[in-house]
C-alpha cells in the first residue's frame, strides 16, 4: 500500500484526529495492559480484564501522559479490624504487581495484609488467607477520589452561580449563571412541580443536588483522561447510596393517605394478605429501580466503548481503530445524551415517588 | 457478581460525602439560588402587573383626553355657531335700525320740506296779494284819473242798483 495517498487523501486529517483521540482516550487503562502484556508476553489480549479493571474500583489511581509510561499513585488504605484502626499507602501492598506473581504481604499493627484480587485480606504467617480475623476496607479508593473531584467541580460551579446571583440581583444572568439557570429552572419547573405539586420547595435541595451530582459524575465519567476516566455513577454502591437516600426521604415525608395505602387500602379483606406484602415490596422495588437503572446504564455504556475500543488489540492491527474509533466517537455522543437522561430520570423518579407519597386524596 | 456487590468502604464515604454536599450546596448555593429566582420571578410578575395597570391607567387618561377633546370641540363649535348667529342677528338689527332711521329721517325731511313750502308758498302769496293790490291801485289810480270815466262808472254803478 502507498503511504502517499493516504497523506494525501481527504480522510487523513479525520484518522489524525482519530488517533489521537485514541491515543488520550485508552491511555490509561490500555498502556497498562499492554505493559501487563509485555511482562507476560504468551499470555494473550484480555478485554474482560481491561473493562472490568475500568468498570470496577482499584486502590491506585492512573496517570497517564501521553507519550510517556503510565504511573499509578498510590492510594490510602484504611482498614477497621476487629483488633483496631489500621491506615498505610496501597504501595505496600504492591496495587501493581504482575498477574502471575505472588502478591507482596504487608505486616500491619495488627495483622498481615494481602491484594486478592482488588480485594484487601488478612493473613497469616504462612500467606493463608487469615478467615478469623475481622477486616472492613474504608480505604480512599480510585472511586472516591473521583467523587471528592466530582464534588469540587459541583461546589466551585455552583458557588460561582450563587456568587453570581449574589453579585447581580437584579439584573439579567450572565456567563456560567445564564447556562445553569435553565437547568435549575427546569428541575424546578418541569421536574419538581408537576410530580410533587404545591410541596415542592421542601425537596428542591436533595432533587438539585441529586440531578447535577449524577450528571456531573456521569460527563466526568466520558473524560477519558483526568480528571475523568472512572465510573462512579455505574458503581451499584454509589447507586446503592442514593437510592437509600431517596427510599428514606420518600417513607419520611409520606403522609396518612400514603401510609393508608399501603396498610389500609379500600379493598376486601381477603386480598389483604396479598396486596400489603405487595405494597411493601412496593416501597423497595421503586428505589431499587432507580439503582439499577442508573448502575446499568452507565456500566453497560462504558462497557460497549471499551470493548470497541478493544476490537483494536483483539485484531492486534491499527486500521482496526478506522472502525472503532468512529463507533466509539458515536457511543460518545449516545452516551452523552445518556449521561444527561439517567440524571433527568433518576431526578423525574425520585420528584414522583415523593409526589406520591405527600399527595393529598379528597375523598 | 463482583460488579454488583457494594463494597462497603465506598457505601459509606459516599454517604457521607454526598450528605456533606447536601448540606453544602443546600445552604450556600441552592438556597441563594432558588431564592434570587424567586424574588426575580416575583419582581417580574410585579412589573407585569404594574404595566398592566399602567397601561390601563393610560387607557383610561386616553379616553378621558379624547372625551375632554370631544367635550372641548363641541364645545368649541357651539360657541362658533353662537356668534355666527349673534353676527347674524347684529347685522339684521343694524340693517333694520339704519332703515328704521333712514326712514324716520326721510319723514323728517319730507315733513320740514312741506312746512319750508307752504311757508314759502304763504309768502309768494302775500307777495302776489301785495303787487296785486298795487297793480291794481296803480290801474285803477289810471283809469280813474278823469272825472268822466269816474261819473260813467258811478252812473253804471247807480243804474245796476235796483232800489
């Protein structure tokens, strides 16, 4: 094939773009795999172990720049034992060591720590998982990093709103408060009212924080590079943690008629062994809907833009990236609208749920 | 199953950390928000009312002006008329007192016309009278100067007397 004509042919300039797309986008995540695949050099392409390593959490944080090796920042672990507190840095415990070698143990205060996997375990003298010993992670871990950075775009944004409407009462909005408005606006007017009706004002806090806490992790979740590049809306225990939220706001702030329905609907007597267990299941399963919902969506998006961008690796061959890069770029757009729509759902839901629970009945 | 087991550690910071942005963004970013959005709305509203009223305000001045206008050329066209009609009647009193006057002077006139003529006619009759009594003084003073004619005529007079 003459490189010539393909400098010279119109598509150039769209497969620069393409590449160098790429090359920021799997940085992360693919330099070190194929690192993995030089120091085991049989061992062939996994994509599972590639998308799970993104999709999952770890105790390193990547950072990548490109042209340049991959370097992991270690993490604190934090660990409760039954025996105490125990903190000390993810290095020790090797959070990057070679599939295939034993990972290294570190003698803590109380015990000896181990990685099995992702997961943190204690041990004994021989290097035999210890099952007595009782060890809970709350280590600072690559996901709650990017929510704390998450939450720092979230509270300079917003403080820079409300600085602005401070600052120019009055007066029309301008910059960062013009572009925001119309979504507060709309979270208020199209969200908030019509589901929860005169009440509404009482929840426009956890419905706002709600809405632009999934959308800001959700966009910062297609940044390929930092600090994006995790995928923290489509961890089950972020979901988890929010749905809880949702469940509790929703029992607390139901009134009689809410309460009514569920233990004392009109209905003949023998169907109340039925339709109370069901409305019990009722109250769970509207939250757990939201979990999922929002656990899928984002998992199985980052899921498909990673297993195209894999393609390249499986077919071991560049020109592959003609056909997944422009996938990729289109999954980006759908995933785009996604991480807009999960956060309007998930707020539309909660603003509903709520509504149902405070309505007032006239009859 | 490892993707959908929560893991504890991140169950709780999130909770935590999601509660502290809560609290945060509730007090120092939602509520200075939704409350200039309030007052902004409200203000809007007011203004919108307040144009309303103003507009029929002006709606009302409007009409008030063109009845007043109306008012004032009906107004303005009585009066015209009125002194079209008192010109009118002043010029047809004028005329008719200069006839009236004219009249009356004629009269005068004619009257002292007469008067001035018969004087003058009484006048030129006592004149008459008088040169015809000297005329005649003088004829018969004529005819009477010899004693014959005087005797004829006694003698005439005398036979014409039937006693």
């Amino acid at each position: 094939m003459n490189n010539s004509s393909i400098l010279n042919s119109k598509i150039f300039k769209p497969l620069l773009i393409s590449a160098l797309f790429l090359l920021f986008c799997v940085k992360p995540t693919l330099s070190f795999s194929q690192e993995k695949a030089a120091e085991a050099s049989e061992k062939r392409f996994d994509p599972k172990e590639l998308v799970f390593e993104h999709i999952g959490d770890s105790h390193s944080w990547p950072v990548s720049v490109p042209f340049m090796s991959e370097h992991f920042v270690a993490l604190p672990i934090i660990l409760y034992t039954d025996k105490g507190l125990e903190i000390f840095s993810s290095e020790k415990l090797g959070f990057h060591h070679a599939e295939g070698h034993e990972a290294p143990v570190y003698k803590g205060e109380h015990y000896s720590y181990k990685l099995e996997g992702k997961k943190v375990v204690a041990v004994n003298e021989t290097g035999e998982i210890n099952k007595e010993a009782k060890v809970y992670d709350f280590s600072i871990t690559r996901n709650v990093i990017s929510m704390w950075m998450g939450m720092i775009v979230l509270l300079i944004i917003f403080f820079a709103v409300a600085s602005a409407y401070k600052k120019r009462s009055g007066r029309a909005p301008k910059g960062l408060q013009s572009l925001l408005e119309p979504v507060i606006l709309f979270v208020r007017d199209d969200v908030a009212i019509p589901n929860i009706g005169v009440k509404y004002a009482k929840y426009m806090p956890l419905l706002l924080t709600i809405f632009f806490f999934i959308l800001i992790n959700n966009l910062l979740g297609l940044v390929p590079f930092f600090p994006g590049g995790f995928n923290l809306t489509g961890n089950i225990a972020v979901t988890l943690v929010l749905s809880f939220i949702v469940l509790i706001v929703i029992n607390f702030s139901g009134n009689k008629y809410y309460w009514k329905h569920i233990f004392a609907p009109g209905i003949p007597l023998w169907l109340y062994p039925i339709m109370v267990p069901v409305e019990i299941i009722g109250i769970i399963s509207k939250p757990f809907a939201l979990m999922i919902r929002l656990f899928a969506n984002i998992t199985a998006g980052h899921i498909i833009v990673l297993s195209l961008i894999s393609l390249i690796f499986i077919f071991k061959t560049a020109w592959m990236s003609t056909v997944s890069v422009p996938f990729v770029v289109f999954m980006d757009c759908i995933e785009l609208l996604v991480a807009f729509l999960q956060a309007f759902i998930f707020t539309m839901l909660t603003s509903l749920f709520i509504g149902m629970a405070v309505e007032e009945h006239h009859h | 199953m490892e993707l959908v087991t929560p893991d504890l550690g991140l169950v709780v910071w999130t909770t935590l950390s999601f509660l502290i942005l809560l609290f945060i963004l509730g007090k120092f970013a939602w509520k200075p928000i939704l409350g200039a959005l309030n007052d902004r709305e409200r203000f809007i509203e007011d203004s919108l009312s307040k144009a309303e009223a103003a507009k029929d305000e002006m709606a009302r001045l409007t009409n008030e002006n063109e009845s007043l206008l109306k008012q004032a050329r009906a107004e303005r066209d009585q009066i015209l008329s009125d002194a079209r009609k008192v010109k009118e009647q002043m010029i047809a009193d004028a005329k008719e007192l200069a006839h009236k006057e004219g009249a009356r002077m004629i009269e005068l006139a004619r009257v002292e016309i007469n008067n001035q003529k018969s004087i003058a006619m009484a006048d030129v009759k006592n004149q008459v009278a008088t040169l015809s009594l000297q005329i005649a003084e003088k004829v018969l003073r004529k005819q009477f100067e010899d004693h014959q004619k005087q005797d004829e005529l006694v003698s005439q007079l005398l036979k014409e007397v039937k006693l």
